[in-house]
C-alpha cells in the first residue's frame, strides 16, 4: 500500500474512542493518542488493580491533549473470560453508532487476548503498535502498517511513565572558543589527564566552598603541564589566574572546567543530530522527581546529565571525566545508569561516557547491564557512537 493510501486507512479508522490496556509500558499507549492522526476525542483505559496508579500517569498527560478519559476496572488481569464479558458489555452500551478502536499492545496477555475476541464479535477495529519502527500493525481489517508521528516529548513521555520534570535547563551553549578548546580536549584523549584531573579538583572544590577563586598550590604552580592548560583554558576565558588564584568568571565557567565540558561535547553532537530529525528530544541536567507515592526525598529524585528521546525510547547518558581506579571505581556511576532505567519503562537504554579508561572490573559490570560505554580514546568518534546507539535495538 503507498503512504497515500496508508494515510486514507488511517483517516478512515481513526476511531472517536479508543480502548488501551495499560500495563507497566506506557509508550505504546501514547503514542497514537498523541499522534494528530489517530488522536480520538476519547479514551477508555482497561485497568487492573495493580496498574491503578500508572493509569493516572496516563490520563493526566491525556486529558492535557485536551482527550476525555474514561477507566473501565476488571478484577483479575489474568482471568481471560471475565475481561472478555466485561468489554462485551462496555461494547454492547456504545450502540452501532459508536467509532471504537482497539489498541491491543499493553495489558497481560489474557487480557489481550480477551479484549481482541471481544473486539472481533463487535467487528471494531484492533491494531498493534509496533515501537521499534513506529507503526500501527492493523490487526482487524487488513491493512498495510500505518507510519505514526513522532512527536512525543520527554515532559509527556516521562510523566506517563510515572516521574516528573522539576526542572529542565537551556541546552549548554559554547563561545567558539569554548568549542575549539573542547575539540582539542576530545582529540588528545591520554595526554592532558592529569592535568585535566587537577582542573577538576579545583572546580569541584570551588563548588563545595560557594565560591568562584581558590588559592593555586606551589606544587601545581610549578608544574608546566598543568600550567599550559590553564593558559588553554585560560585563552577560551573559561578561568584566569590572578595572583596565585585561580578564578572562574561565572557558575557556567566552573562548570565547563569541572568536567562540564564533557557534556557540552555530548549534547551539541546530539543538538546536531536533533537539527537533523534523527532525534525527538534532547535534555541536559534534567532534575525529575517520582510519582509513586511510595518514594520520597532522595529516593524519588535524580538527575540526568543528558537525556534523549528518539523513536519513542529514552537514553540517558552519564559524563565522567574522574580518574577511574580499583578505589575510586566507575561503579557507582554504572549502577546510576541502570537504576535510571526505570525512568522509561524496560526499553531505555544507558551510556557512560568516560574521558578516562574504566577498569576490567567495570567494564564487565557495563556490559552485564547493558550500560553502553565510550571510554577514552573512543570519544573522538563519539558522534558516530551516537548516531548508531540511537537507531540500534539496544544489543
């Protein structure tokens, strides 16, 4: 079938209601009432006990599209002929008149099952929402797969998957200097990590005084390869030194020095390929706070150093430019990353991206995870990284 006549069967069968089965993966139940295509007037959630609360997550980011919601209970998400009676009799009040479409891609199995049998008696439409490839799989009537819209955005995304954004600042913007020096940093990946190392100490300990100067040590005062990136960093009036201190303009120059860099690489690499289309959305230090009434404090809040939203799936990416050590290890960074999976459902995927090299131990650990990771020397094709971890399965 064309695009052409894939969008006439989709015009056709866009349905005013639409039933969902909601279960723990809640993209595949937004995409298409967020799709201008297939968005109906009305929503009908097929909701079990324990799926109560992620219904709300959903009907809050619906009814903001301006969509009714309305929430059918069933009693047991396993029981196959109980759900199938319930729909029936939901079905049997609608009338003939009655546009309705199925969207038979979340619940249990059972309640899958049972809800297209009771669809198939009712002769409505049922369809299947392939993410991976971002199309409608119609089921019942045989039509070709219908492209949908991508246009979900993380705001949305995230809320219907139970967590909230606190705040969400501008993308990092560098002067052209800045640029240059971070290229420079990127292309000589080895011989400025001690240097770099010392750089960072400073910033950080800055951060954790409140303030933007600290006195220099004689040690690193008399240290010529130290000194030659200050002087870098310096000519890109990221920091200046001034009378045996080292100071930093602003709160975004210090930042830029203790590792911010790093991000500032990753996220206008990835600002390229959004300008490109290859990517739906794209965050940094994204601060997001849970839902579930059952966190709270720290617990239900994080951070995320980049996040991107492509083909409906959520990436998260951690920057690290510390030393990395059998003391000082990467775990604690690898186990962020996959705790912050839970943020999109069981499909998001984890990257650490590491100016320094990661220890045999926490490489193994990233890939039992399947935390991907750029380490080192790899960085400098880390845009070719990006591009392929975005329109990968995952492996």
């Amino acid at each position: 079938m064309t695009s052409h006549a894939q969008s006439i069967g989709a015009a056709h069968h866009r349905a005013d209601v639409q039933v969902c089965l909601v279960s723990a993966q809640a993209t595949p139940n937004l995409t298409p009432l967020l799709d201008p295509a297939f968005a109906p007037r009305r929503v009908v959630l097929l909701v079990s006990t324990d799926m109560r609360e992620r219904a709300a997550w959903l009907a809050d980011v619906v009814r903001q599209r301006g969509i009714a919601v309305e929430q059918v209970d069933i009693a047991d998400a396993w029981d196959m002929p109980g759900v199938c009676d319930r729909l029936v009799a939901w079905l049997d009040k609608q009338g003939d008149a009655c546009s309705v479409a199925l969207n038979v891609t979340g619940g249990t199995k059972p309640m899958a099952m049972a809800a297209q049998q009771a669809f198939a008696m009712a002769d409505k439409p049922v369809f299947y929402v392939h993410q991976g490839r971002d199309e409608l799989l119609w089921l019942t009537p045989r039509l070709a797969p219908t492209r949908m819209a991508n246009r979900l955005t993380l705001e949305p995304y995230l809320h219907a998957h139970g967590w909230q954004v606190m705040e969400r600042p501008a993308l990092l913007k560098s002067s052209d200097a800045m640029r240059r020096l971070t290229d420079e940093l990127v292309l000589q990946v080895g011989s400025l990590e001690l240097a770099l190392g010392r750089l960072n100490w400073y910033a950080q300990e800055c951060q954790k005084l409140g303030r933007l100067e600290i006195d220099l040590g004689d040690r690193d005062h008399k240290n010529p390869g130290f000194m030659a990136l200050i002087d870098k960093f310096a000519a890109a009036r990221a920091c200046a030194l001034l009378g045996g201190k080292l100071r930093f303009p602003n709160e975004a120059s210090r930042f830029y020095c203790n590792g911010g860099w790093l991000e500032h690489h990753v996220a206008g690499l990835l600002d390229g390929l959004r300008l490109q289309g290859k990517i739906q959305d794209l965050a940094v230090n994204l601060k997001v706070r849970s839902l579930n009434n059952r966190l709270s404090g720290n617990a239900g809040s994080n951070e995320l150093d980049v996040a991107v939203l492509a083909h409906n799936r959520l990436h998260i990416i951690e920057c690290k430019t510390r030393i990395f050590g059998e003391r000082d290890s990467a775990a604690p960074a690898v186990y962020k990353l996959d705790a912050l999976t839970v943020l999109g459902g069981l499909n998001t995927l984890g990257m650490l991206v590491s100016y320094r090299s990661l220890i045999d131990g926490d490489r193994q650990r990233a890939r039992d995870l399947r935390i991907r990771t750029v380490v080192g020397s790899a960085i400098a094709n880390l845009g070719q990284e990006l591009q392929r971890w975005i329109t990968s399965d995952g492996a």
